[in-house]
C-alpha cells in the first residue's frame, strides 16, 4: 500500500471521528454573523490546530516508517500555514465589514430566524394550532347566533299561547262551557222581581240528578219546538215571539255573584225565549240553565234570589227590548231545580205597571212552565237506561 493510501485513510477516519459541530447564532442589532464568521474568529491557531491534531492522529496510525512520519508532518505544517494565512484574510476582510450598513435582507432573515426559535422550530404546529383556534371562535359565534334564534323563538310560542289562553278565557267557548264572566252590555237593566220564589227540589227530576259525562249543550230545535211554540192556561195564552241558545251562560245574568255561581256550577250552555199575549199587554220571559249537577243548580237559584242578603245583587237580562217590562217597575219571577238543570221563568205587565188584584200575571207565570217540556222529556229517557 502506498503512503499517499495510507495519509488519505487517516484523513478520512479523522473526520468521522471529529464531532460535529452546532451551529452557533448571534444576532446584534447592526449585524448578522453566520458559521464562517465564528470560524474566522477562532484564528488560525485554533483551527489549524484541530485539524492537525485531527489529522495527525490519522496519520499515525497509517504510516509506521520513520520517512513517512517525517513527510506527513511537513506535509501538515503546509497546510496548517495555508489555514493561518486564510484565517487572516478572513479577519481583514471581517474588520474590512464591520464599519459597513446593515443589509436589509441580512435584519430579516435575522427576525425570521428569531421567530422560527421562540416558536420552537415548529413553524407548521403554531400556525395548525392558530388556524383550529380560529375555527373554535368561529363555532362559537355560530353556536351563540343559533342559541339566541332558538331563544327568540320561544319568547315568540311563549307570547302566541298567552295569547290565545287570553283570548279562550275571555270568549269562554267550548263544550265545556264559559270559564270567565262576561260583562253585560252598557245600559243595561237592573231590575229584580218584586217577588221571587224558589220552588223545593222534586224527586221526579231525580234520573238527572247528575249531568252525564260527554252530554252535549241544549239543542233549540227539541227544546223549543212545536209543543212549546204557544203556552195556555185557563184561558190565557202566551206565544213565542223569539228564541236563542248559547253555550256562553253568563252572557244571559247581571251581578257578578250570579256570574261565579254559574262557572262554579259548571254551565255548559243555556237558553232564553221570549212570549207575549194576543194583546201584547203581558209578556214573559223563559230561561234554562244545563250546570253540572243538582246541588250546583240549587246554588244558582240563591245567587238569583234578591232577598238573600249573602249573595251580591243580580239577576236575569231582559232578552227583549222597545217594552218596559221586564226592563224597569214591577215584575215577579219564580225558579225551579229540574235535576242539574235550572228554569227561571219571569212576567211582568208590558208596561210594568203592577197587577193589583187582577191574577192574570200569576196565571201566565204557571203558564210559562210549559216552556220547559223538554226537561220532562230528559227524565222519562233517563229512567228508561
């Protein structure tokens, strides 16, 4: 093997053995300094004499012979002068530099240096991290927009249904029946009978004691058909002259007490005819109350009674107008409990003048009981089931 084998073998061996060394950064504010530069300060000393402790080691480990020991050691000196007399150049030209401007491209490849090291050389981890945090505000925004539609929307169900729980509790409609006192028209009259009597409860009505559950409102065709188109006793006689039902019971009182017996008792519907004699000098008014039971009907019938001092005044409305009875002066009225129903029947002199001896009056208020066939009707179907 020849000696120039053996020096290049200990050259390379002596740089795989060298450790390799980390770059070093310095960064000033009026220059930018790479590896070369730090190199360069090292002098030629230091690194001609790495190299050749480098090198010489792999030289003698090569080469055994006297001679060749000698040649490589001249060799090594050449190049270590060469090294030195670079090293000086470098720090002539370095010290050439050092009064020079800054480089623009040298400040910003420095900052982008400084960046990409304060992020922890991870560059690409910061800005994922950045863009999935733009997105989470995103959401969130999107999250607080659907949070206050879906709020908005319910104030709005919330404002529609107390709206219409509003609008069912002062119309008071339905099957089963008015929950809420309807106010009577302005103007309207006052007047109580003179004479009230409340007729005792009758076993007969007792099949239909209690209203049957699913039972419908009053129907106006049975209830006021051809038997019940005129009224007759002992020679007088009465004739319908209007009719009317209404599943709203307050809408036919005055008085609040009156009002809040009927929604107590459960008023599903009621209704109302008007009669006047051949002669138009008597008429009567009809009125029927279809409530919940027996005893709640007995309630109503009180609440009616202008006498009883625990109950606030009221009374029926005057169905019929252009006549003075029944709107003001005298009058009288009688009220029976048929099982869960309540009949008021109501007379009076089309003038309102009072009857003084004359029972005509009396005699029509018997008659206007007729009026109420159909509940007699109810009672014979009753007692057939």
């Amino acid at each position: 093997m020849s000696k120039s084998d053996h020096t290049g073998r200990g050259r390379r061996r002596a740089r795989r053995d060298a450790p390799t060394r980390a770059p070093r950064e310095r960064y000033e504010a009026d220059d930018v300094r790479t590896d070369s530069d730090f190199d360069a300060d090292a002098g030629p000393s230091r690194r001609g004499g790495r190299s050749t402790a480098s090198r010489g080691g792999g030289v003698a480990t090569a080469a055994r012979p006297d001679t060749e020991e000698a040649e490589s050691e001249g060799a090594r000196g050449g190049r270590s002068a060469g090294r030195g007399r670079r090293g000086g150049a470098g720090q002539s030209r370095r010290g050439g530099r050092s009064g020079s401007p800054v480089d623009p491209v040298a400040k910003f490849s420095a900052s982008a240096l400084r960046r990409v090291s304060v992020l922890g050389d991870r560059p690409s981890q910061v800005v994922y991290n950045l863009a999935e945090q733009s997105t989470r505000t995103y959401g969130t925004r999107i999250l607080a927009i659907l949070l206050v539609l879906c709020l908005t929307a319910l104030v709005a169900l919330l404002g529609v249904l107390t709206y219409q729980l509003a609008t069912d509790t002062v119309e008071g409609t339905g099957s089963g029946g008015s929950s809420a006192i309807v106010a009577p028209p302005e103007g309207h009259s006052t007047l109580v009978p003179e004479l009230y009597q409340a007729q005792p409860q009758d076993d007969a009505f007792e099949p239909i004691a209690e209203r049957p559950e699913g039972a419908g409102p009053i129907p106006e065709d049975d209830l006021f058909g051809s038997d019940t188109e005129e009224l007759e006793l002992d020679g007088q006689k009465l004739v319908r002259d209007q009719s009317q039902t209404t599943d709203t019971c307050t809408s036919m009182v005055w008085g609040e007490g009156v009002a809040e017996s009927l929604v107590e008792g459960e008023c599903t519907s009621a209704a109302s005819a008007v009669y006047l004699d051949s002669d138009t000098e008597y008429i009567a008014q009809f009125n029927l109350f279809d409530l919940s039971s027996q005893d709640s009907a007995a309630s109503v019938a009180e609440a009616l009674n202008p006498d009883e001092a625990s109950t606030a005044p009221g009374f029926l409305l005057p169905q019929k107008g252009g006549v003075d009875g029944l709107h003001k002066d005298y009058s009288q009225a009688t009220a029976q409990v048929m099982g869960h129903y309540l009949a008021v029947y109501w007379v009076a002199r089309t003038d309102g003048a009072e009857p003084g001896d004359d029972d005509t009056l009396s005699t029509l208020n018997v008659a206007a009981m007729n009026a109420s066939t159909w509940v007699y009707r109810q009672v014979g179907e009753a007692e057939q089931k």
